[in-house]
C-alpha cells in the first residue's frame, strides 16, 4: 500500500475518522444499489418501485452534506488561489483570514437557513416512504454547524501562525 500512496497522503486514521468514511461508503453504495436495482426493475419488468426512487434522492443529499464535512475536514474542498497564491506575509496572512471570515459569515447563514428549513418541514413526510422531511432536510445545518466548527479550526490555526511562514507560491512554468 506504501507504493500507491504519496507519502503525504499516508496517516493513521483515527476509529472516528474510518467509521465515518465507511458511513459515508455505505450511503454512497446503498445510493448505487438502488438506483441500479429500480433500473433493472424498470428494465426487465417495465416497472419502478417508487419508495427506490426517493430513498436514492435522500441518499443522495446525504451524500452531498456528509461528503462535504469529509472534504473541509481533509481540506480537499475547491478553492481558488490564484490571487493569494502571488501574496506573502502579513498581506498573506490577512487575506487568508478575511477569506476564512467570509466563509464563516456565508456558513452560518447556511446554518441559520438550514434551520428554518427544518423547522418549516418538520411537520411534512415525504410522499413514497412517509419519511419526516425533518430527517432529510436536518442533514444541511448539521452539515453547516460541522464545518462552521471545522473552519474556526483553521481560523484559530492561521491565526497563531506567524506571518512570516506564509508564502507566495513559485509560479509554474
């Protein structure tokens, strides 16, 4: 396994960390089982089962909600550093912190939101399985407060970091 793997990419994951990739693998293969499944049925018997229809679109936001707190955990989320990439220093450090605020700002708006939603459909079920909209919508401000906490790390982390250890990056030829 060390010869697939960049030496950067090797660690010992914590139990926490595994659980909750083999989750979000769980999820992801359910999704494709079903989605599968309906369409073999649809295939071979000219039919659906509707309830598979709705249990691959919830599987699939909670695949996108969990997904996104492995990617900003992992720090393998988009991010566009074009103009921070040529920065350096205290300059460096202090664009990197008003990014880090703005994303803050726009995920508690996230939370807030995803709040009301919940509260608004907490009383809805949804029509092929009677699922309480509360557990399908309630996926978003988890989602948002995980990663809220997640970026107050790093907040916290450039913070401390002296300026001096940010630099620009070498420009690519």
């Amino acid at each position: 396994m060390s010869e697939l793997m960049p030496e950067k990419e090797q660690s010992n994951e914590t139990k926490g960390e595994l659980a909750f990739q083999v989750f979000c693998a769980s999820i992801f293969l359910g999704m494709i089982g079903l989605v599968f499944c309906n369409a073999m049925m649809r295939y071979i018997f000219r039919t659906s089962f509707p309830p598979s229809e709705e249990w691959s679109r919830i599987l699939f936001m909670y695949i996108t909600f969990f997904g996104s707190i492995e990617g900003f955990y992992r720090g393998r989320h988009i991010a566009v550093d074009m103009f921070t990439g040529l920065l350096h220093g205290v300059t460096r450090k202090s664009v990197d912190i008003i990014a880090q605020l703005l994303a803050l700002a726009a995920l508690l708006v996230l939370a807030i939101g995803g709040v009301t939603l919940v509260q608004q459909t907490i009383d809805t079920s949804t029509v092929a399985t009677g699922l309480n909209m509360a557990f399908v919508n309630g996926t978003l401000p988890l989602m948002a407060i995980t990663v809220i906490i997640i970026r107050l790390r790093e907040l916290l982390k450039t913070i401390r970091r002296p300026a001096s250890s940010f630099f620009a990056k070498p420009k690519e030829l």
